[in-house]
C-alpha cells in the first residue's frame, strides 16, 4: 500500500475562474476566519490517522495569511504527523500580492517544501479569457522567490483545450513553462463543468472550444516536448524531473489511504470513500458544534473496489502490478479480468504481459474509456 496522505481544503479565492466548479468562494474575512474555526475544530475532532504527505488545496490556500496556513501546519503535524512530513505540498495563485518573499519564507519554515502553482497558461489572452489575473512575468517572480526562501519542488499546472488556443500558443507556453526549470508540470485537457459560466458559453458557441482531435494533438505535444526535455510522463496528466514524482499524489493513484479535511474534502478509509458537504454553512455549523460533518459515504468492496485500484493504477506509467494485486487483494487479475484484457489489448490501448498491465502510448489518448472498462458499480 501507498504512505497514507492529508488533505486539506481552502475554499476562499480573491476571484472566482469562470471554469472551475471546485468548493470555493470569494474571500471574505468574517467567513474566512469563521471557516479557520471550523477546521480546527474537525483537526481537533478527527479519529486517529498517520500521515506521510500533506496537500493543501483549494480555493487558492495562500489566500489566507502565511501565519494562519503556518498554524494549521503546526497544529496538523502535532495531530496526524509527530515525526514530520515526508511531502508538504501547498497550491498557490501566482498573483504577486499573493506570493511575497515573506509568505515563503513562512511556508518554509513551517515545513512546506513543494509549490504547485496554478499557471493555467503563458498566453496574456488565454489567460484573460481563463479569468486569470497574474502574467507570465509573474510566474516567473513567484517561481524565484519560493526558490530564494530554500523550497525547491515547484511544479505548474497548465491547461490545454482552452477556447481559441492554437497549437502555436499551447508550444509557446510550454516553452516559457519549461525556461522556468519547474521539478513538475501538470498538464490538465479543459472540462466543461455544469453551472458555470464557460458552460454558458459553450452552449451559446461550442465552436470556440477545442474539438477532440485538436486536443488530442495538444496532448501530444505536451507529451513530446516535456518529454525531450527529460521529464518523465508518469501519470496521464503529470510529468516530473526524475525522482521528483508527487508523492502525495501518488497515495491516491496506489489506492492507499488519505484523510480529507475541510468543505467537499474526499476521503478513502477502510474500503469507503466519503466525500463532505459542499454547503459552506452546513459544514461549518457541525464542525463547530461537535457533529458529524455531513458526507456521502461509499463502501467499495467485490468488483468495484477491484476496478477502482485498477483504474488508479492504469493511469500511471507502470499500470498494474500483477503479483502486487494478487497479494493485496487475492485476485489472480489475468483470469479475473480475461475478457476486458482480450477486448481492450486487441484495440491496442492496453500493454499486457504476465507481471505488468499498463497503457500503450495510444491507450493513453482514451485513458477514461480504458479505465472505465473495468470499472464496476458499487455492491
């Protein structure tokens, strides 16, 4: 099993991106420091849990205060980690108000030592179009001033398939992206979620957005050029410098344990998967009044515990162990998955050998409908 991980939510951003329907909010103090409370109170509350990693997303998390983030740090290593954190991994906007010498200084000292800044793009119009308020110039500062206070794991998230985007801009961020010598990147295809305001436009001009076989070429481009330049590909999304892997990240992907903290925030423990309330209000109310926080719980076990590791595992480059699947869950995975293997290897999407089953380079391009074949509802 994966080293079991931590993560933490922090809902409020200093503006809303019309294509995100993650839990978050517009900052506003008195909510902020309500939230704090309330989050304490669940740290405090929660049932025993060691953890390896931690992972502060959001929201964007350095909207709150270095001190309050350091405090939370403090109080979660006392609680879930008293020999320290082996991964301490923070989301940050790059706005600069946002990313000051002294907020990573704080960060440091605390204990975080790796930065994933949420680029999205080093286009000034793909960014205007994204909502995104920082420029590429920006980047580059922030990138600089976590590297001058000793945190030395950056990693920057771009997305590609963002409306208008061209073959040439996607090149030209990756390039600026890659000048920049970021341990990690993550490069994430546009979802057009419900209930926001690119759906709204999506409907009105879908034409504007990238049609799959553009995105799948955007794909491959991010593919080839991180590639030459030595990163290694080894999640569907993420590419990393060699020993530079997320570990945290790759807890999940491994089926292993993590504890969620905060409002929306998902867990895995014990076989089910609980997810809390994404009602702001709610979430606060119960934590600060000692009840349990409101969640959808999901017990995994038979056929859907087996095709949700099989699914995490796929997406990385290794894929399935086979001896490792069989000790962990007493399942000889060639003759339990026979007929999927024969179907999706015929297609040449899936790698299948006796000790190892992984995606092809193709498999990758329809790494959801791989997965998704060997995926069972729940019992």
């Amino acid at each position: 099993m994966g080293r079991r991980g931590l993560y933490v939510h922090l809902p409020f951003c200093p503006y809303v991106c019309p294509y995100c329907d993650f839990a978050k909010w517009p900052m506003r103090r008195s909510q902020a420091t309500r939230y704090l409370a309330a989050l304490t109170a669940e740290i405090d509350a929660a049932p025993a849990f060691e953890a390896a990693t931690i992972f502060f997303g959001g929201g964007t998390p350095n909207t709150y205060d270095a001190a309050d983030v350091a405090a939370i740090v403090a109080r979660l290593r006392d609680r879930f980690a008293p020999g320290g954190f082996a991964e301490a991994s923070i989301e940050m906007n790059p706005d600069p108000d946002l990313c000051t010498r002294d907020v990573f200084a704080a960060y440091r000292a605390a204990g975080i030592d790796r930065v994933s800044f949420g680029v999205q793009s080093f286009v000034p119009s793909e960014l205007k179009t994204l909502g995104r308020r920082h420029t590429p110039g920006d980047v580059g500062d922030a990138v600089a001033r976590a590297r001058d206070a000793g945190i030395e794991n950056i990693s920057l998230d771009l997305i590609f398939g963002t409306p208008l985007q061209t073959t040439e801009s996607w090149r030209a961020s990756l390039d600026y992206a890659l000048s920049l010598e970021p341990e990690h990147i993550s490069t994430y295809g546009l979802t057009i979620e419900d209930d926001t305001p690119f759906a709204e436009w999506f409907a009105r001009r879908p034409q504007d957005f990238a049609p799959n076989d553009l995105e799948g070429d955007l794909y491959a481009v991010a593919i080839e050029t991180l590639a030459a330049a030595g990163y290694e590909h080894y999640e569907i999304s993420n590419f990393a410098k060699p020993g530079r892997r997320c570990a945290h990240n790759a807890n999940y992907w491994a089926n292993g344990e993590y504890l969620g903290l905060g409002v929306g925030a998902a867990s895995y423990r014990g076989g089910t998967r609980s997810v809390h309330t994404r009602d702001l209000a709610i979430y606060c109310d119960a934590a600060l009044e000692g009840r349990a926080i409101p969640s959808d719980d999901e017990h995994l076990e038979g056929a859907a515990m087996l095709g949700e590791a099989v699914m995490l595992a796929l997406r990385t480059r290794e894929g399935v162990d086979v001896a490792s699947f069989a000790e962990r869950y007493r399942v000889d995975f060639h003759e339990y998955y026979r007929a999927v293997l024969n179907d999706l290897e015929s297609t040449g999407t899936l790698d299948v050998t006796p000790a190892r089953v992984a995606l092809t380079p193709r498999g990758r391009f329809l790494a959801n409908d791989v997965c998704g074949a060997f995926v069972a509802p729940a019992e």
